[in-house]
C-alpha cells in the first residue's frame, strides 16, 4: 500500500533534492565569479544530478498513481569563505540527504511499502558515492592547504568530470 504519509514523504525528497540542486548551482555562480573553471563545471554537473535524483522521485510518484505537489525553494546563499568552505557545506548537506533517505527507508519498512523500500535502495548506494565524492575533494583541498598551485591543479582535475552516466536515469 502507498500511503499518504510516504507519498508527502516521497514529495518532500522532491523538494531536498531540487534544494540541493539549487545549491550546487549557488556554488558553481560562486565559483564562476572566483576564477575557477573546474570547480565550476563541477557543481554544473553536480546540479544536473540532482536534477535526475529529483526527477526519479517525480516519476516514481506518479508511476504508483499519486500526486505530485511541489514546494517553494529556499535561497541559497551567494558567498563562500574559501573552496574548502564551499565543498564542506556540500559535504554537511550531502549527510543531510543520507539522512533524509534512510528516513524514507526507515518509513517504507516500517510501512510494508516493498516497491518503495525497492526504489530508494537505489538512493541509499547513491549516497554512499554521493558522500565519497564531495568528502575526497574536502580532503583533497585540505591537503593543498590553500596553496594557490595546489588549488590551481585541483581546478583543472575537477574540470574533467564528465555528465552524469545513463544509469543515473
Ligand atoms: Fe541527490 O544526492 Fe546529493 O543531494
């Protein structure tokens, strides 16, 4: 059964993950404006993957027969102290959404909703990548300590990453 508390559940992830691709975009403006190319292209990429996360959340409530109801987004905020601190406030959301996730798993089982816990495995593995991900470049820039070189070769490595792959649709 889909009950109306999983399926408000459900819309609320929408929301998250729109949210965080309204993030990501903040970022890649943010980073824009500092000169960083790569760091750029790579939140670019980071907001189309959020974009797929929230699609898969529309379209998985509509293929159970309920309703899509979107919400308003918040504001994300235009300034970041540094890179590092730009990349630990993606990291500290990005636990944000594991969080949530397991949320809706925990409701889903708890629900005997089988199709749903089925669906968000997906998420939850996602995740996993999702956290390694953004804590590698975290501890990457870390490690440069603020050396302008160091940063300079992270912005061109980070440059390379390529548009999320046809498994993420
Ligand atoms: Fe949708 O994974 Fe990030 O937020």
């Amino acid at each position: 059964m889909f009950s109306k508390k999983m399926q408000e559940a459900l819309n609320d992830q929408i929301h998250h993950e729109m949210e965080s691709a309204y993030i990501y975009l903040a970022m890649a403006a943010y980073f824009a404006e500092e000169n960083y190319p790569g760091f750029t292209h790579w939140m670019k990429m980071q907001f189309d993957e959020e974009m797929i996360h929230a699609f898969k959340f529309y379209d998985y409530i509509h293929s159970r027969g309920a309703k899509v109801v979107l919400q308003a987004i918040t504001q994300p905020p235009a300034e970041f102290d540094s890179p590092l601190s730009a990349f630990e406030t993606a990291l500290g959301h990005e636990q944000k959404i594991s969080a949530d996730i397991h949320n809706l798993y925990a409701l889903a089982l708890e629900e005997k909703d089988y199709p749903s816990l089925s669906f968000l495995q997906w998420f939850i593995d996602e995740q996993v990548e999702e956290e390694e991900h953004v804590g590698g470049v975290v501890e990457d820039i870390k490690r440069v300590s603020g050396s302008d070189q160091g940063l300079l070769m992270l912005d061109r490595e980070l440059g390379q990453r390529l548009p999320p792959s046809p498994e993420e649709e």
